[in-house]
C-alpha cells in the first residue's frame, strides 16, 4: 500500500510531467483545430511516466517518426526524425530492446540493423500502403525481365522486397544515390510517384538514365493535388510550398521546395516566408507547432490512417509485457541480404 508521502509525490511529479508536456504540445493540435490543453496533458501524464520508467528498467530505446501524435515525440521518444535518420538510430542504438512508433516496414529496418536487439511495434496493423503494394516474389519476377538494372528500393518495402534490392534509399538520398550507381537502367520500387519525380529531377539535372518502377503508391501523398497548390498561392502572398517526393508529379513541380520529411522541417526552419502549406501528414505540421510555433502554416496536411495506429497505452503494452505479435522476427538469411542493401545506402548517402 502507497504512504502519504508516495501518494503525494507521486502527484507532485504528475503535475510537474504535466507542465511538462504542455510547454511542448500547447501549440500544437491534437485534432485538426483542437490544441492541447493543461486538462489534456494532465490526463496522460501518469501514462508518459510510466512509459519513461519502464523504458529506464528495461534499458529501452524508443524511435518515432514525426508523423506519430505529437504526445510520443514530446512525451517518451528518445530520437525522432525521418526514415534515414531514425534507420542510423536503430544500427547505433546497441539497446536490448528498441520500440519503434511509425510502421511495421520501419520497425524491420531497426531489426534488420540491430539484429540483437528485441525490437517491438506498438500494432501489427500499422502498415504501409507503399510498403504492402509488392512482395519479394513479386520483385523477383520483375527483375527476371530487366536482368541489366540495378535494383533499388525505397526504405518504405518489407524485408523481402529489401532483399532483393541492390541498394535502399530514403527520400533524403533517393536522387544522389540512383544518380551515383554505375548502372544506367534503373529498377525503382515500389513507388510509382517518386519514380516519376525522379526521371524529372533527372532531366533537371541532364542525368541519362531510364527508370523503370512498380506500381505503388502512397495513400496520404497521393491524394494531393496542383489545384490545392494554385488555389493557397492566392489566397495566401508570398506562400512557400512544402512537398514530400511522395507526391504526384504535378505536386511536386508546383512546390517551392521537395524532400524528405527531415529536409522539409529543416527549410520551413530556416526559411522567411509568411505562410507555409506543408503538402505531407499532420503529424510534420505538429512537430514545427511545437517547435517554431511563430511560423504560419496555413493547413493542406492529411493523415496517415497506418501512423496513427501509435498510442501511449500500445507503446506501455509492448514494454511492459509484448504480445508476441508485436515483437518482429525475420528469417535471418532475409535479414543479412536486406542488411546489405541497406549497408550499401549508408556507405553511398551524402553527409551533410
Ligand atoms: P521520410 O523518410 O521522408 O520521413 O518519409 C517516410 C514516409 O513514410 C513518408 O510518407
Ligand atoms: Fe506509408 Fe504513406 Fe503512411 Fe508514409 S504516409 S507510412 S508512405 S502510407
């Protein structure tokens, strides 16, 4: 039974959690046009304080991609970014256990990199429409048609598909990697869009090679359109347009800027400019709420049905006590192939 002086300093560091949080979240919306409120934060303090105590027991480590809900990133992630940032987390973490808040494809990659590690999912379910458009023997027998290409795939794939692949890239490097292979054909899965904004980047560049690419696409990036784009440029002056290389073509060349979602955080950053339209998911807008809450974004965002699976009490569960489905297992011959694809990304990324 807990003493007096438990029960009241328990409930001095759930007030002092919550004051916590809400110095990160008050800016930032938890639903779209609802912020975070004092109520709101005091509500899941208790819950964040047990995640970071249990992490602490269990010498976890807990990645979250930026399009999570802003309570993970500013609540119990220890390292937050995108896809290339969070894979160089995983391989350097060394932790028995890693917890991965973004989607199932990501979660494999930090097990492919920390093979040792026990690396958990808050749900099975958050997939990825990218990642679930192709298989590995469904690779295979692409490949069997163009047996001179060099076979590179986006991050977003299952551990099969990277097994198949000679390179992987990330949105942060998918233009200087492709740019740097030898070979000038070129096998892109499994994503369509990006395929295309490459060929142009291509062109732009007076780089002679000839993509060849599967059909996915992204859900969240796919549905945005020029007509969005034309229609905020007026009605907001000297707007600067923010678009993920998931988007289609003709979003993508209508845009200020493209990258991946750590390069957009980084130009709205230090970009001037009195509005910005971030064609991506909510959960990139949170993050700059949060963090330079004097920008002006003027809305656009979708969301990522598959990020937002992540919930606190999902990350508690797969701490506490993992489900057997939540914790991911490869064929370890699978996993060695995936790591060099992966390892040959590392090895041919630019450093900045
Ligand atoms: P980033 O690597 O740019 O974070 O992209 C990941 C993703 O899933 C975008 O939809
Ligand atoms: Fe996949 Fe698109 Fe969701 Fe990113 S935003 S995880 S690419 S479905």
């Amino acid at each position: 039974m807990k003493t007096d002086t438990a029960i009241a300093s328990t409930e001095h560091e759930t007030e002092a959690e919550a004051e916590r949080l809400f110095r990160a979240l008050l800016n930032v919306d938890c639903e779209p046009g609802v912020k975070w409120t004092y109520e709101a934060c005091r509500g899941i303090a208790p819950l964040t304080l047990e995640i970071n105590r249990l992490k602490r027991e269990r010498n976890a480590v807990i990645l979250a991609h930026s399009y999570v809900g802003a309570e993970i990133i500013y609540g119990v992630a220890d390292f937050t970014g995108d896809s290339y940032y969070l894979s160089v987390q995983a391989k350097k973490a060394a932790a028995p256990v890693i917890v991965f808040a973004g989607v199932v494809f990501m979660a494999e990659t930090a097990k492919i990199l920390s093979p040792d590690s026990l690396v958990v999912v808050p749900d099975r379910g958050s997939g990825c429409s990218l990642a679930d458009s192709m298989t590995g023997p469904e690779l295979r027998r692409l490949k069997a048609l163009y047996p001179d290409a060099a076979v590179v795939c986006y991050i977003n794939s299952t551990a099969e598909v990277k097994a198949e692949s000679d390179v992987c890239v990330t949105s942060g490097n998918v233009y200087d990697i492709i740019q740097r292979l030898p070979e000038r054909r070129i096998l892109f899965v499994p994503d369509r869009l990006m395929a295309e904004n490459v060929r142009l980047e291509f062109q732009r560049r007076g780089v002679d090679k000839e993509i060849i690419s599967s059909d996915g696409t992204c859900i969240v990036h796919d549905a945005f359109a020029a007509r969005q784009v034309a229609e905020a440029r007026q009605r907001y002056p000297g707007l600067k347009v923010v678009a993920h290389p998931e988007c289609p073509p003709e979003v993508a060349a209508a845009a200020d800027f493209v990258g991946s979602t750590g390069a957009m955080m980084r130009y709205v950053k230090t970009t001037p400019a009195p509005y910005f339209l971030l064609l991506t998911e909510c959960g990139l807008v949170g993050r700059l709420q949060s963090e330079v809450p004097e920008k002006r974004l003027v809305g656009g965002c979708r969301l990522c049905p598959y990020m937002k699976m992540n919930a606190l009490e999902k990350i508690r569960d797969a701490l506490a006590a993992p489900r057997p489905d939540q914790i991911i297992t490869l064929d370890p011959a699978t996993s060695a192939r995936a790591a060099h694809a992966i390892e040959r990304m590392f090895a041919l990324a630019p450093t900045d």
